[in-house]
C-alpha cells in the first residue's frame, strides 16, 4: 500500500487582521490568522511610510522558522532564525548598505559567539 501526503502552504486558509494603523492610515501591525480561528501564523510590522520593518511566522504560538528585519530605506537590518521560540544558528545583522556587520551563533536560544564582519 503507497501513502502519499501533500503538504501546502495555502494562502487562503489564512485570514488578514489588521491590528492596529498609523495615524496617515498606513497599517502599523498585521497579523495573518489561521482561518476561522485566532491562532497567529504570521506577523508584519509597518514603519509610519508604509516600509516593512519584520516579519516572522509562528508555530504552536511560538515564533518559528526566518524572522527578518528592514531598515526604513528597504534595506534587511537583520535575520534571524527560530525553532520553537528559541534563536538557533547562525544570525546576522547589516548595516544600511547592506554589508554583514556583525555575526551571531546560537545553540537553543543561548548566545554561543558574537563576531564583529567588518
């Protein structure tokens, strides 16, 4: 007997829920909701222009998988991976350029070394 499972990502089993906007209208915060219920999958934060300032997803509540980090030009400020809530691996932060600046390691959310790249 073969089993076979999909896996999908499905956008529309996500619900958009804009949580809180800046006063010129642009949002400030949104979440995409698990549809029908209010189990966050992912977030999006807004700088007041409208320039995305991170992003991330959860699992179980959890932040979970790439959380990246813009500076207001567009630029990525920061990335950073979690599994099950904790920093793991390797991080990164940029400068406005977008040159590696600095180097991060982390084993289980704990700080293992921190290494300055330029």
């Amino acid at each position: 007997m073969l089993i076979i499972s999909i896996i999908t990502n499905d956008v529309s089993a996500q619900d958009e829920y804009l949580s809180r906007s800046w006063p010129n209208g642009n949002p400030m915060v949104l979440y995409f909701l698990k549809s029908g219920t209010s189990e966050i999958l992912k977030e999006q934060v807004f700088y007041r222009n409208g320039q995305l300032d991170y992003e991330g997803s959860y699992e179980n509540g959890l932040e979970h998988g790439f959380w990246t980090y813009y500076w207001e030009n567009g630029s990525m400020k920061s990335q950073e991976f979690y599994q099950n809530g904790l920093e793991e691996g390797t991080l990164y932060d940029y400068d406005k350029l977008g040159d590696k600046h600095m180097e991060y390691i982390y084993n289980k959310g704990v700080l293992v070394s921190k290494t300055c790249v330029n």
